[in-house]
C-alpha cells in the first residue's frame, strides 16, 4: 500500500520470456473505490518460433468496478525475430471508473541492422464500459509497413497510451500535448481526444524516449482535476532499478 493509498502490484514471470506453444492469461478485478495499479518487473521477451513450434497467445482481462481507477503500466514487449504472437487486451469498466493504460511494442533487436522485423504479430485491445464498446484498437504487422511513410518508416518501437476521463477541453488538451513534447523534445509523439478518452501514440526508435513521454502525460492527467484519478500518482519503486 502506497501513501496516497493506491495498491502497485508487480506481475512476475519466471521463466523470463515467452517461447512458442505458450499461453498465458492474466485477469485482474478491481473492487469498488480501489485505486491500482499494476506493472511488471522487467521487459517481456517473445522468442522465435521457428522449427515449427506454435504461436504464443497472450490473454489480459482486466475489469474496473465502480468507483475505481486502474493503472496498467507495464515495461516494454520485445518481440524477438521469428516471434508469432497473439496478444489481447480486454478492459472492462463500470459506472465512474477510470482505466490508465499503455502498450510498448518493440518488434526485433534496436541494434539490429536488419531491415524487416522477420516475425508475427497481432495485438488487439478493447474497452467496454457498461456493456458498451468505447474504444477499440488492433494493430497487424506487415512487412510492408517497415520501410513505407504510411506504416513503421523504419521505425522499431510503438507506443499506445490510453486513458478515459472526462471530456477533455480544447486548452487542456493543447497544454497536456506541448508539455510532453517540451519535456522530451520528440517529434514522435501524437495525441488525440474524443468523449471520455485521451490517446497518446508513440512511434521512434527509442523505448526510453517512449516512457519518458508516456510518464509525463502520467504526471499531467494525475494533477488535472477533470480526470478525478484520486490519487497522486506515486511511481512504482521497482521502475528505479
């Protein structure tokens, strides 16, 4: 328990990476009034499946009752050459609940000189909120993505940040967007609001820069009133080390 009476809570796998055949399912129920979060201990590696070895499949079910803030931030998926995997995302909410959340997706070794990625990957994340969709997002990749301006352009690392709140006013957002590109100097960062949602997207070459962007818009929506997160936003100790 935190000071600001929030609960962290760190996902830990031992074997320390996910090979082909595996399934791992994760599933989270926030009581009412509770604020949690949740992040993992480290990177999580997807290895090759070459030789015939099956898929990986990843199954996250996380639901918010009311009254409740949920946090999910966990460290960077490193999808490794030859990976084939399935990851799905499924966040359920009630009346007066809030969800934070972000995916970091890095597809193959940064110090690579390899042009394409060389495996598979589709990622999937819905939010329902009172048996209503409210968000849905899915990304496949492609190998024609890699070099084109309309898909990857070279880049390796893919960031998704999503969190519901109130409406968002036109100052807010605009002050929210230039703090995190005055606190990062990248370009590579782009947001966008519609009713009851804040997305920040990510798309560079640097897993840092990415988490330094997202933990800035952290800070931003914990301190914004409008949010009503309830809590002050304490980091996960584990993240300094």
């Amino acid at each position: 328990m935190q000071d600001d009476g929030s609960c962290h809570i760190y996902l830990i796998h031992p074997p320390g990476g996910v090979v082909g055949g595996d399934a791992l399912f994760v599933k989270f129920e926030g009581h009412e009034n509770t604020n949690t979060l949740i992040t993992s201990s480290a990177a999580s590696k997807f290895y090759s499946c070459e030789a015939g070895l099956p898929k990986q499949q990843i199954s996250q079910d996380l639901s918010v009752k009311r009254g409740s803030l949920l946090e999910w931030v966990p460290h960077e998926n490193i999808f490794f050459e030859g990976s084939k995997t399935e990851l799905h995302n499924k966040i359920v909410m009630s009346n007066e609940s809030r969800f934070f959340g972000w995916e970091i997706m890095v597809l193959g070794r940064l110090e690579s000189d390899k042009n394409s990625f060389g495996g598979t990957l589709r990622s999937t994340t819905t939010i329902t909120k009172n048996s209503r969709l409210i968000h849905r997002d899915f990304f496949e990749y492609s190998p024609k993505m890699d070099r084109s301006a309309w898909g990857l352009n070279r880049n390796r690392v893919i960031g998704s940040l999503i969190a519901t709140s109130a409406y968002i006013e036109d100052e807010g957002f605009g002050r929210l967007f230039a703090d995190i590109k005055k606190n990062t100097g990248s370009q590579s960062f782009g947001a966008t609001r519609k009713k009851g949602l804040f997305l920040l997207r990510y798309l560079g070459s640097s897993v840092e820069e990415c988490k330094n962007g997202f933990n800035v818009a952290r800070d931003a929506l914990h301190q914004s009133e409008a949010l009503m997160f309830g809590c002050h936003g304490v980091r996960p100790r584990i993240w300094n080390y």
